[in-house]
C-alpha cells in the first residue's frame, strides 16, 4: 500500500480508502459466512473420505470413487462464487474468478465425469488432492476475514501452500485431459460433424487440445499473481514485526 500523501490529499486518500474497505451489508456477510463455512465443511468431507478410503484399502489407486459425489456437488457450488461477484458483494474480477472456477468445473463434469477411463488414473488424485487442501484453506481464509478474526497461521497457509499446490493441481489437469484424448477421439465425444442443419462443426478432441495449451500463458499469470500477492501480505506482516 502505499504511503498517505500530506495535508489535504493525506485526508481525502483516507475517506476514499475507507470507503473501499466498506465490506458488504450484514445481510449479506452473515450470507457469506455461512456460504464459506458450508464449502469449507464440504471439502473436509472430502479430505477425510480420501483418507478413509486409503487407510481401508492401503493404496492410493482409484480413491476418485471414493469422495466422487461430494467432489461434483461442493465444486459446482463454487459457481455461486461468480454470481458474488457479479453482484458485488464481494470484490473481486468477475472474469478472474469466472476463469478459475468455470475451468475446475469444466474439468469435474467435462472431462473426469464424461470420460469415465480416465477416473482410475493417478493424475486425477494429483488435482484433487491440491483442490482440496487449498479449499479448505481458501473457504477458511474467507469465513475468518469475514469474521474480523484471522489466524495468522491461515493467512500464512493461504499466501504459501500454493507454491506446491498450484503445480500440482496443474500437471493433475493436465495429465488427465491428456489421459482422455484418446477415448475422445474414438468416441467422437460431444463433437458436432457435418453435414448438419445448422451447418456447424465441433470437434471435442481439438478442443482440450487447445484448453492444454491455454495454459501455458495463463497458469504463470495466476502463480506470479500470487507470489506478489504473498509478498505484500505476507511481507507487509513481517515488516510490522520488525518495527515492533
């Protein structure tokens, strides 16, 4: 943040800042906390069929069965984030938030769901697993900001577990659209070929192509974002202490 400027500008920069920290109505908070409260319960849930399903069967293989009903219904709940948005009570990037939840979900119905071969792969446990220990923190982070009450221990958690999460999540996505591409083809899965009435064309195989390489600029955008992100929170903290 930063410094106030002196005099008139210092007065009026703080009537403005207060005003941007004006979170949204009681009505709405007590909406979000519970909204937060409820996908953080639901992805411990998830967590812990995952190790309820390793420790019952000793091996990590196929734990997608296991926690596979939770898993759709607590990420498509996530779509209400983007509807948060739109309306303003929280103040985030419509188009950010609608990028990274639309693509989780695409990749739950779209693609593990619609390509049932690819469930048993590991590379589904991969994304998983980082999906859920980063929503739990995350949905953590936001029911305690809300709250006014912010353990330092999840803000660190959520300014520092995404160093290993996010790459991992990636290379799990990746890896699995990869792992459908083949049964895709063979299938002609949600691919549209003429001749048709509406003349139009699909092709469902070029199309998670294309997602694969849509990450390439857009995964590093997202990291670095979050590593000036830590820096000014996380960094910011540190300095306080300092002169403490």
């Amino acid at each position: 943040m930063s410094a106030a400027a002196q005099g008139t500008s210092k007065a009026t920069h703080g009537d403005v800042a207060s005003k941007k920290k004006k979170g949204p109505g009681a009505l709405a908070t007590a909406y979000l906390v519970i909204y937060n409260v409820v996908m953080t319960a639901g992805w411990l849930v998830i967590a812990v069929g995952l190790v309820r399903a390793y420790l019952a069967r000793g091996s990590y293989h196929g734990l997608y069965y296991s926690i596979e009903k939770p898993l759709k219904f607590f990420q498509t709940g996530a779509l209400l984030e983007i509807l948060h948005c739109a309306v303003g009570i929280v103040p985030s990037s419509v188009v950010l938030t609608g990028f990274q939840v639309l693509s989780r979900v695409f990749l739950t119905w779209a693609v593990t769901h619609s390509v049932r071969e690819v469930q048993s792969e590991d590379s589904v446990l991969l994304f998983v697993t980082a999906w859920t220990v980063t929503e739990i923190i995350r949905y953590s982070f936001y029911t305690f900001s809300l709250l006014n009450h912010l353990p330092y221990l999840i803000k660190w958690a959520r300014y520092t577990f995404f160093i290993l999460l996010y790459p991992m999540g990636v290379t799990g996505e990746l890896l699995t659209i990869y792992a459908a591409l083949p049964y895709v083809q063979k299938t002609g899965l949600y691919s549209v070929t003429l001749p048709n009435k509406y003349n139009f064309s699909f092709d469902y195989y070029t199309f998670l192509i294309l997602v694969m390489i849509s990450y390439i600029p857009l995964f590093p955008q997202l990291y670095f974002h979050m590593l000036r992100q830590r820096k000014k929170v996380l960094g910011r903290t540190e300095d306080y202490s300092k002169v403490e």
